[in-house]
C-alpha cells in the first residue's frame, strides 16, 4: 500500500481483478424454462401485443379520421400529363388540420411552367373542402425546394416503371 503525502486516500496497487459473477435466472432458485413453455410465454407476449388497442389519435393528426380522409381526397387528384396522383407523385409537402377542421396544404408543381399552374390549387382547395369535417382548405404552393422524381413514392415509381 502506498499512502499520499497529505494521507487523503490510500492507493492499492494489484495485479489482476476478477470479473464479477454474471446474474443468471438458474442462480435465482427458478428451475430451467423448457423450450415448449419459452414458446408459451411469446405466445402470450404476442396475443397481447396483438389484442392492444390503438392509442386514440386526434382527428387532424396523422392517423386520425379527419386526416387520413384529406389525404385520401389528396390521393384522387391525379396530375394531368403524369398517371399518378399528387399525393404519390410527392406534390405535397405538408398537410396541417386543426383541431376546428381548417387545412392547410403545401404542395408544388413538377415545373413552374406546368400547364395546370393556375388551376391546380384551386382544385386541390375544392377537393379537400368537400372532406366531411373540413370547414376551410387553403393551399399554398411553394417552389422551394423544387419537385425531382427521388420525391415520388415507390408505388407511383413502380406505376411509371421506374422500380
């Protein structure tokens, strides 16, 4: 032992430290779980995983009646020179619902110069103003950042025959 000049601590110098002993289930009196009652138990943990019941979600979050309907009502406008729809093709930067049913959509337009530039939002306004529970539907289109193909969904790649 070595003791420091102002004898505050005490260093122990050794040559080696045994690990220590590793908790094992056999050590805690329980006898050794069979493969048939290992499978049991993630039966059970299954089933009840399964049998859980979804938190209830808002209705203007994602996953929530009123949303998933705008994002259906997003999924039957189909752009005009490509067969797909906005909401696959990746138009659609962002939906927001409030809780009073007022939604906003940020989306763009595959080239500034797209032929339905004019007429496209206000589509999308009509349609998503005709989902029940939307009292105001109001779009804005942005051109930053611009729409490129990596932007589409893969089921609207695998519709173009590009997957």
């Amino acid at each position: 032992m070595i003791e420091d000049a102002d004898k505050r601590f005490t260093v122990e110098e050794v040559d080696r430290v045994d690990a220590p002993a590793r908790a094992r289930v056999e050590d805690a009196g329980m006898p050794p779980e069979t493969a048939q009652a290992k499978l049991e138990r993630k039966k059970d943990y299954l089933e009840g995983f399964l049998a859980q019941k979804p938190a209830s979600v808002a209705s203007g979050e994602p996953g929530g009646a009123l949303y998933e309907g705008v994002i259906e009502a997003l999924k039957d406008i189909y752009d005009p020179e490509i067969p797909v729809n906005i909401y696959d093709l990746g138009l659609i930067y962002g939906v927001d619902v409030t809780d009073d049913g007022d939604v906003a959509i940020v989306m763009t337009l595959t080239t500034p110069h797209c032929p339905v530039a004019e007429s496209m939002p206000g589509e999308v306004e009509l349609r998503i103003g005709a989902v029940p529970g939307v009292r105001d539907a109001q779009v804005e289109i942005t051109w930053d950042p611009p729409w490129d193909p990596s932007k589409m969904s893969d089921e609207a790649r695998l519709e173009l025959g590009m997957l």
